[in-house]
C-alpha cells in the first residue's frame, strides 16, 4: 500500500458529511456488478482530502483494489506526453506555429480526402502544412481507426494504424500514417485522433532520444513517478488491475488479463495511450499543474508555458468546431488547450466547474481534473471499457464539487 496521508476536509474547505457521498455511490457500481473496482482521490491545497477503494483489481483472482493498484491509463497518457513536446519548445528548439514537416518530411505535400473508398479515393492539397499546435489541439485533420465512422478511420484500419496495438516501429507507423488523407483540412475541424502518437515520436526525433527513454529520464524519473512505465514488470504483476467490458446483462467481461497482458511485453510507446500508473504517481502529475510547471523543487516548465497549455485554443468551444465522432469528454462549453480539454462555461457545459479547470480521460473509464481556481484536482480509477459506458466521470464532478463549502 502507498499510504498516502489524508488530511482534515473540513479544514481544506469540504463538507466532510457531504464528501462521505463518494462512498455510497463507489459501492453502488460495485455491488451491482457494473464496475469491478474504483478509486476515487479529492485533493485541495496540496493535501489529500477525499481518498478511498473498493471492489477487486482483478475479480477472477479475486484481488482488492488498493491505492497501490496498477491501472491502464490509456489516454491520459496525452497529457505527459504534451508536456514532452513542450519541454523542447521550451528550449527554442520549434515554435507552434511550425510545420511538422520540419522534421517529419513525410508530412509535406498532405492531401484532404474528398470522396471515395479504401480501394480508391479521392483528394485536394491541404491549404496548409500541420503544425505543432493542431496536432497539440487535435484539429489536425488525422483520426482513430477504432471509430468506424468514416472512409478514413477504414484507411487507418486497413493499412495498420494503430499504435496502442503495433509492435512496429514508431517511426515506421508514423510514415505509413503520412502517406494516408486527411480527414479534413488543417486547423479547421476538432477531431479526436493520434495525434499524440505523432508527437511521441517528435518527442523522439527532436531530442535524438527514443520517446520511452525520454519519458522516463525527463519526466517521470524526476517527478517521482515510479510507478509510470509503458510496461509492467514481472514483480508489479501482482498489482495490475484486470480490464473489462460489459457483457450480456452488464455482467463484467475480462478482456485484458493482468497475467498476459500486452502491457507486460515490450511493445511500442504510445504517446497517446501507452502509460500504465498509480494514483500517487499522477496525482503527482496534477500537482506539477497545479504549481505551474514544479514540483518539489524539480521544474519541468516555467509557470508562462503552463499557463498558455492551460488556455483554450480553439476559437470557441469543441461543438463550434463539428462535433468528433469520439471524445473523452464532452463538446458544448468546453475548449481545448494544448493538450487536454479546458472548461470554458459550465453552464453552458450543464455541469458543475470551474472556468480555466483543464481535464481528460483514458478508455478504461480513468479520469482526472485540475481546477487551478480552486487549488484542486480530482483522480477516478477503474478498469472498464469503454468509457462511455456509465457517466461516472459527471457524477463525480458533482458529488466532488458539491461538498466544497469553504
């Protein structure tokens, strides 16, 4: 067990009774079967004042899920890897407004699909190259195959694009994904895509270091995060959570066993999925935000930097730029900044927040929340896919935001 200290909510501004809420509804998805096992973590002025499991890491070995439980973050592994891309801007190695093709040549001369099939297609020349920031904001025209929605999303499909399942190079998928449409034009439209993936192997090609080993020196091992990696070594087996979708009846279906688990394997980094973690480790993570770029005394970006990734850089919200297909969050009243989502009116949103509080999610129902406004972060942790399946990501927003009293 990790241990973390909780400190007094009442003193860190929650109603402790209305806090304690957390706890019925954590038992209700577990005892109805619809989620294996939660944790749920509220910290507010640097100290932890919400922390609490329940329910199996692994139901089939019937192990308990504990603050130790190693977890597939999947997507909110875009955020680190945003800080990655930023910490060499920092270094006055690129500008945002860069073409990527600066350093990925296969990127120049792009072309939009217009019409067609996988067999054949049809195209225009982009207006313009991609650049840092679209691939940062996700409205540089590429897609997720896994969306099924779209000739292009089949192109992915078909000619291999995936880098959360690949055990090619990084390198390698990114120029076969440069050789295929774009589903719209650069900087026009907001699509959920690999974006990231791309960036990880910027990361890579800018630094002349593989993305792992970057992530690793400049990043988690400064941070503390132990526990982060892309692949979970033999003797951590024991705490790595099972995965699941609901199957018939919303029964619980295992389809990502701890023992054998691609997660085990050395296999491709994903910059855009590929980091499994604890929640002590990110919630170091959301702290590095919360202080603006430091964390005990290690400094990964200075605090301007921060605050720019903070900010919404779309020109309104997400729906005023074609409503994604797919998404880990919603699209009315939220923005996006470099990185991950950023919310600009919850009323407008319908949820409880806070303008300025920056956001994201994994696939497997995991979640995370900075809100610098109110000196506050909040992680939820399960395993079930996907992660649209039950809005708990919403129900914990309120149930965390309602107990704030002072």
């Amino acid at each position: 067990m990790t241990g973390l200290p909780v400190g007094d909510p009442a003193r860190l501004g929650f109603c402790p009774d209305r806090l304690g809420r957390i706890a019925g509804w954590m038992d209700g998805y577990v005892a109805s079967g619809r989620l294996p096992g939660m944790l749920t973590l509220v910290m507010r002025g640097g100290e932890i004042a919400w922390l609490r499991t329940c329910g199996f890491a692994d139901v089939e070995r019937q192990r308990p899920l504990r603050e130790d439980t190693l977890f597939r973050i999947y997507s909110m592994t875009k955020p680190l890897t945003s800080v990655a891309i930023m910490m060499l801007y920092e270094r006055g190695l690129f500008q945002l407004d860069d073409p990527i093709a600066r350093f990925l040549p296969a990127f120049r001369g792009m072309r939009v699909f217009t019409d067609g099939s996988t067999a054949k297609w049809d195209s225009v020349p982009a207006q313009r190259d991609i650049t840092f920031r679209d691939l940062l904001t996700h409205t540089s025209g590429l897609t997720y195959g896994f969306m099924d929605a779209h000739p292009v999303d089949a192109l992915y499909r078909a000619r291999g694009i995936d880098f959360s399942t690949s055990d090619e190079d990084l390198g390698v998928v990114v120029d076969r994904l440069a050789g295929l449409p774009l589903l719209s034009q650069p900087g026009q439209r907001w699509n959920y895509s690999v974006a990231t993936d791309v960036l990880g192997h910027l990361v890579a090609v800018i630094s002349g270091r593989p993305f792992d080993a970057f992530m690793r020196d400049e990043i988690l091992r400064p941070l503390g995060m132990a526990e982060t990696d892309f692949v979970v070594p033999q003797d951590k087996l024991e705490r790595f959570a099972a995965n699941y979708v609901p199957g018939e009846g919303g029964r619980l279906v295992l389809v990502d066993d701890p023992a054998d688990s691609r997660f085990t394997r050395a296999r491709m980094a994903s910059g855009g999925g590929g980091l499994v973690s604890t929640a002590a480790d990110y919630l170091r993570f959301c702290r590095l935000l919360l202080n603006r770029g430091e964390l005990n005394g290690v400094r990964l970006l200075g605090r301007k930097t921060v605050d720019l990734m903070m900010a919404n850089h779309l020109p309104g919200d997400i729906a005023d730029m074609g409503k994604s297909r797919f998404s880990e969050s919603t699209y009315v009243g939220i923005g996006f900044g470099l990185g991950f989502s950023v919310m600009l009116d919850p009323a407008k949103a319908q949820i409880l927040g806070t303008p300025g509080e920056v956001a994201w999610g994994g696939a497997a129902s995991t979640a995370f929340w900075v809100d610098p406004a109110e000196d506050m972060a909040v992680i939820l942790l399960t395993q079930l896919m996907p992660s649209s399946t039950y809005p708990i990501r919403r129900e914990l927003r309120v149930l965390s935001y309602q107990a704030l009293v002072g």
